[in-house]
C-alpha cells in the first residue's frame, strides 16, 4: 500500500477545511438575504424602497473610494534626464564619413578646434544666460567694476557675445561671457547665443522674479546636455523682504522639479531715483547709487568651480560634442535638400519633356505615373529611408484625387503662364499639360522631401498633406518657369527635326 506523505495529507486536510468553511459562509449569508427578503415584503413600500436606495448609495460610495485608492498617483514633475552625448571618437567618425560625403562640415571643424584652444588655455568659461534686460551687462559690471560693459536703460545692448576675464576671490581664472539677451524682436540670435552657452564651463541663468514657461524651457535645454547651472535672481533690491521670501521659496521649489538646487539672490546694484523732502518742505529728485549685491553669486560660482573641476571639463566637452554633432545634422539635412531639390527639378523636367513629347492620347498619363513613382523611390533613397510599393501607390491615389478636384485650376494658371510668351497660343497639344506636370511634379516632390525629412519616412497621407500646401505656394511660379521650359522644349525640337 502506498504510503501518503505527510505534507501533502497536510495540505488535503488544510483545503477541506477552507471548503467546509466556504460552504458554511455560503449558507450563512443566504440564509440572511432570504430573511432580508421576507421582511422586506412584510415592511411598508415606503421603507422597503428607503432601504434599498440606502443600500445602493452605500455600495456606489465603496465602490468610489476602491477606484480612488486604486487608481495611480498623480505623476509629479520628473527632471529631464541627460542626453547622451557622443564621444569623440564618434565624431571623428562622423565627420570623415560627412567629407567622403562631400557634406560641409567647416562648422563642426571649427567647433572642435575652439574648443582644443580653449582646452589649452585652461580658463573656466562662464556664460551669463537670460532674457533681454534681465540685467547681465550689469552683473559683469558689479563683478569687473574696470571691465567696459555695454549698459544702457533701453533694453538688447548687448549686440555680440563679449568676454571678460576675471580672477575669482580663491585665485581661480575665469571668463565670463555677456551674451544678447533671448526673446528680442525677430530672435534671429537665440540659435547661437543658446550655442555659445553650450560651450561653457558652467551657465549663470539670470532672471529677475518667478520662472516663465520659456524660462523653464530654457532651464530644461541645458540640463538635458547635463549642463552645470546656477539661477540668479537679480535686481533684488527692488522687492520687499516679505515678497523676496516668497520668490524664493518658488524658484527653490521649481528648480527641486528640474534637479537643480543653486539659487543666488543677487543686484547688480545700479541706480535710484528718490524724492527728498528739503527743510523749506520743497521736494527734491535725487539719484542715488546702489551698491552691488553679488556674494552670494561669486560664493555659489566658487562652490561649482571647487566641487569638481575635472567634471566640469567633462561635461562641458560632452555639451560640445553634442553641438558639433547636431551641425553635422544640419549639414547633411542641408546637402539633401539641394540633392533633393536637383532631383525634383530633374523629374519635373522630365515629366514636361514626356507631355511634350506623348502623340498618343493618354499616353502622357502612362509617362507621369512611371516618372512620379521613380521619383518617389529616388528621394527616399537619399533620405535613406525604405520604401513600399502600397505607400507609393497610395501616396499618388492621394495626390491624383486632390489634382482631379482642382484640375480647372491648373490648367488655368498653366494657360495663364502662356500667355506671358506672345504668339504661343495653341502652338503644340501638350504644352499646356507639359507646363501643368511640371508644376505639379514640382509640388509633388517637395511635398515627399518635406514629408522624409521631417518625419523620417514615407507617410502617404502627410506627403500628400505637404504636396497640397506646396502646391497652394508655387503653382503660379512654378508654372511660368515651365512655360518657359516647355517653349524651349518645343522650339528645340523644331530644329532638330
């Protein structure tokens, strides 16, 4: 006979104990529900409801307070986490693949030899970063009272990035960059003055109260590159002490959010005007000098510097290495547009010379669709970007769908472009549709380059979506230099025949 283990008799027993116990709760609260039932009958209907709607009131609220404790917390702010940097090795990759390339690559060649020369000299590069008038050519001036800074009442002086060398008060060398203030009319400066920034040691963002959004936007640029940071909030002797405190606690607060913990409340001192009152009662304008206020600014600059000097080399050569990589980027998207636009205007040539030339009725139509799926292949492949045949096939359903409902339209502008040439007048059948499908190969291939670069491939319904705003744009345009094209066509056909 087979002996049973005692564990497992253990666990038999066990189970037979939970089902007993099941069962007996089973009957138990069945029992209950059916004396719940028989009074409900013989209770009053007033009572009988009352107790129902009470019972379902109290089962909605648990169920609410179970989805409430269920549910997931709500998300606080996260810090951006640093990019990854490439490494120089990487670099030097990328830019002999860029030169093999034939690609421009002077910006990237020149960032890295600025910073080896920087590297050389062995300065710690601190970029005073802010709004327009937030006050950084006078912070420079209350740090370096000799140093010749641009400092006026309206704001934006600082036109170029200036630089100024300072010893710290522990002996350290320094270079202080002044850079033009962001958000000035047109911010054609910002690309570059957020670039230089990358190029320091350590960033001094200034502000003078609460954080705006494009604050912490610029906030979150530089520390996603890991960038050393220190927020200085200036002109602090224009603020009572109760709403100093105040402003305070909220920057500690918003930069706790973004990771950063360095807050210097400084002023850069600067100048007063004030009533005095004369002993004859007369009133008297005066203007008095403020004195600087920058401890706390040089003290949390020492502290960064003393904190890791090596580290700060590193991270700013890793912010470096991520700028050169990003020109890099804009060098190739650079040279693929121009292939780009060579290829367009070449298919574009082609699809008028095929209008031109088609004898047969619909043929020209046959000519357009091949040269249009050829040119849709040959732009994702200098965009490096795979393509399918149904993608293809769809994306020029599309674009056949839209030409169709404004296909009045067209050959109105292309008879239009005409008219620009006297004695043309119906010269040649297929000169008005040569000049309408070289504009409209033209619209058609921006659209799909727009769609590659942007999105990094081939989606037929944003091509399509490109193709259409191209097309709005330049069909006039387009259409009389095609015009111009197609008449050369026909005239240098004429001669060879």
């Amino acid at each position: 006979m087979r002996k049973i283990h005692p564990v497992r008799l253990l666990i038999t027993l066990g189970v037979s104990v939970l089902l007993l116990l099941l069962l007996f709760l089973a009957l138990l609260v069945s029992d209950r529900l059916l004396s719940f039932h028989h009074q409900l009958q013989q209770a009053p209907a007033w009572l009988a409801w009352g107790l129902l709607g009470g019972l379902a009131l109290l089962a909605l609220s648990m169920g609410y307070v179970l989805v409430r404790l269920l549910r997931p917390a709500k998300r606080m702010p996260v810090p951006p986490q640093p990019s990854e940097a490439p490494s120089r090795e990487q670099l030097e990759s990328r830019l002999a693949s860029a030169r093999e390339a034939q690609l421009d690559t002077r910006m990237a060649e020149q960032e890295l030899a600025r910073l080896e020369r920087r590297r050389e000299a062995g300065q710690i590069h601190v970029a005073l970063f802010g709004d327009i008038s937030s006050g950084k050519s006078s912070l420079i001036k209350a740090l370096l009272p000799d140093a010749e800074a641009s400092i006026e009442v309206t704001g934006g002086t600082t036109r170029e990035i200036q630089e100024y060398r300072w010893t710290s008060p522990a002996g350290d060398q320094l270079v202080l960059t002044d850079m033009p203030g962001l958000d000035e009319p047109g911010r054609a400066k910002d690309g570059w003055v957020r670039d230089e920034a990358l190029r320091a040691h350590l960033v001094v963002y200034v502000c003078e109260g609460d954080l705006t959004r494009s604050h912490v936007e610029e906030l979150v640029r530089l520390q996603e590159l890991n960038k050393p940071l220190i927020l200085a909030l200036n002109k602090i002797d224009r603020l009572q002490p109760a709403e100093l405190q105040q402003i305070k606690a909220r920057l500690h607060e918003q930069m706790g959010q973004l990771g950063l913990a360095e807050v210097a409340a400084i002023s850069a001192g600067g100048r007063q005007t004030v009533i005095r009152i004369l002993p004859d009662g007369r009133e008297k304008e005066e203007i008095r000098l403020l004195p600087p206020q920058v401890d706390a600014l040089t003290q949390a600059i020492q502290r960064q510097i003393d904190g890791d000097a090596q580290s700060l080399e590193q991270l700013r050569d890793s912010a470096v290495f991520v700028l050169v990589s990003r020109q890099l980027d804009q060098a190739l998207a650079a040279h693929r547009q121009a292939q780009a636009d060579k290829l367009v205007s070449s298919y574009a040539r082609k699809a008028m010379v095929g209008a031109v030339a088609a004898m047969t009725p619909g043929t020209d139509i046959l000519i357009q669709g091949y040269l249009a799926s050829q040119l849709v292949k040959a732009l994702s492949q200098l965009y490096e970007v795979p393509v399918r045949k149904v993608d293809i096939e769809l994306l020029l359903e599309l674009v056949q769908r839209y030409v169709k409902g404004h296909i009045t339209l067209v050959m109105a502008i292309a008879g239009n472009a005409l008219k620009a040439f006297p004695g043309v007048g119906t010269l040649a059948g297929g000169i008005l549709h040569a000049v309408a499908y070289g504009a409209l190969f033209e619209a058609l291939g921006r659209g799909v380059a727009a769609s590659l670069a942007s999105r990094g491939e081939l989606h037929p319904l944003q091509a399509a979506k490109q193709f259409k705003e191209s097309f709005g744009e330049d069909l006039k345009a387009s259409s009389q230099r095609y015009a111009k094209l197609a008449l050369e066509e026909i005239r240098r056909a004429g001669r060879s025949e």
